[in-house]
C-alpha cells in the first residue's frame, strides 16, 4: 500500500509544471527598477494561467550557465529572491526540506538571486544556512522582465525604485499574512532616527515613512543601500484569522495592526515621544 502511494505522488508530481513565485511557503517576487522606468503600465500581468513559462540561463554558483528549459519535463519550483529579504531567508528552510524529499522525484528547485554582488553575496548565505538546491546568479535583476507581476492575493511582493540619488522601498505582503506590528513600528522608530542623522537630505522626512496592515512605504539616500536592506531583514509576519472570506481575512489584518497602534501610541503620550525615540511595553 505505502509504495502504491509513492507512485501515486510520483505520477502527480510528473504530471504537474509547477511555477511558484516567492514566498512564506510559495516564494517572493523582487522587481528592481529604475525610477524612469514605469512598472507595467498596461496594468495586465506579463504571465496569465496557461502560457508557457518564459525561458532564462544564468550561471550558476560554479560559474555553469544553466537554462530553464534544461529541467524540461520537471516540476521546477522557480524562486526569486535576494539575501537581504526578510522574507527569503524565512523561507528557505522549508525549500531545502522540500528539495531533499522530492529530488529524486521529478521535482527540481531554481532559486534566482538578483544579489547585486552576485556570488560574493549569496555562497556564504548558502553555507551558513546548508542550502543544497540549485542557486542561479541575476545581479542585474534581468529575470523582472520575464516574471514582473504586481502584488496579488497570497504572493508578497517587494519593489526597489532606484532614481539617481534617492530610492524607494514598496513593499506589500497578502491579507492573510499581516506585518507583526512590533518590528514594524521599530523600523519606523530606526526611519526617525536615520532622518535626524541626514536632514541635509531634502528628499528625506520623516512622514514620508508609510505603514498599514499589509504595506509598507519609505525614501534613503542610495549609499545607505545596505543599511536599508539590513532592517528590512528584522520584519516578521502575523497569521490572519478568518472563515476564508476576503472581507475577514482584511478585518482580522486591521484588528491585528491597529491594536498594537493603540497600545503604542498610548504608550507613547505617557512617555512624551520625541522622533527617533524608542518605544518599549508588553504587547502580548
């Protein structure tokens, strides 16, 4: 009986291109783009149910080039994702237990990196976190022309705006899968403090820090690019209750985040907040 339901998965699987973009157990979709360059102005999604998965080679960690064509007849978990993203690191273990069980199964994994430092990047991310699946390079972001689709139900979605001083960060996750307050409202308390230190900067303010639920909005200066990515590694996320109704789901993301901005904002008034102060309490 067990090895009847191993050939029944085995035929499943076999039978199935499976394409998952980003993640918290599908994947993350990362665009980089310029800021002169409009992100999809038709307003229609590049891939629609049915077409044929765009092909693509990038070498990989050995320098090999490889195609997606190559895994023909596979089921490929295609990821995109970069070693900054809170997100990606999050979800990496659970790509390499998948990896390991289904390997040997018709089931391959691409994990397309657009790390702008490339290799330098992404091999000791790999090894300190013993990732055995197969990692593509696209330091250029080139993969975004291919897979550019905004954010949808269920698949996060972060954007990186780069003009010729300043960025942007744009960064949506589903309904379900709320931003933990807490982490939030420490990145905005770091943003206040990250103004005090750059208010030469008039591309710079403090309320030009947007937050929500499920979205999350902010300028920097380019050469602080990698202070950015760094506390945007300390988000984490929450689980929205709900009957499976979209207005629910909603509703419990609201409840989630707004009880939090209570508590905080009391907090704050007691302790008589300045900008860039801290603010510490239990909100359990």
């Amino acid at each position: 009986m067990k090895e009847e339901n191993q050939n029944v998965r085995r035929v499943n699987f076999q039978s199935i291109i499976l394409i998952v973009l980003a993640i918290a157990g599908i994947g993350i979709i990362i665009l980089l783009q310029l800021k002169d360059s409009p992100f999809n102005p038709s307003g229609k999604p590049l891939l629609e149910k049915g077409m044929l998965a765009p092909n693509f080679t990038f070498p990989g960690l050995d320098g090999k080039k490889a195609s997606l064509t190559d895994y023909r007849g596979k089921v490929v978990l295609l990821n995109i994702w970069a070693t900054w993203c809170a997100p990606c690191v999050a979800e990496m273990p659970s790509m390499e237990k998948l990896y390991q069980e289904l390997k040997d199964e018709g089931f391959e994994i691409l994990a397309v990196s657009v790390d702008e430092s490339g290799a330098e990047a992404v091999s000791p991310f790999m090894e300190k976190h013993k990732l055995g699946f197969p990692v593509l390079l696209d330091p250029k972001g080139d993969i975004k022309n291919l897979y550019q689709r905004h954010n949808q139900e269920g698949i996060p979605y972060i954007e990186l705006r780069k003009g010729k001083k300043y960025g942007e960060i744009w960064f949506e996750t589903p309904c379900d899968m709320p931003f933990n307050p807490k982490p939030l409202f420490h990145l905005r308390e770091w943003y206040e403090s990250y103004w005090l230190q750059r208010k030469e900067h008039k591309g710079l303010h403090p309320y030009r820090f947007s937050m929500g639920p499920t979205a999350l909005w902010f300028k920097f200066t380019l050469n602080d690019f990698d202070v950015v990515k760094k506390q945007l590694t300390t988000l984490t996320w929450k689980t929205a209750n709900s009957n499976g109704k979209l207005p629910a789901i909603k509703a419990s993301s609201d409840r989630i985040f707004w009880k939090y901005v209570e508590k905080y904002f009391e907090k704050s008034r007691e302790m008589k907040r300045k900008i860039g102060q801290k603010v510490m309490f239990s909100d359990g």
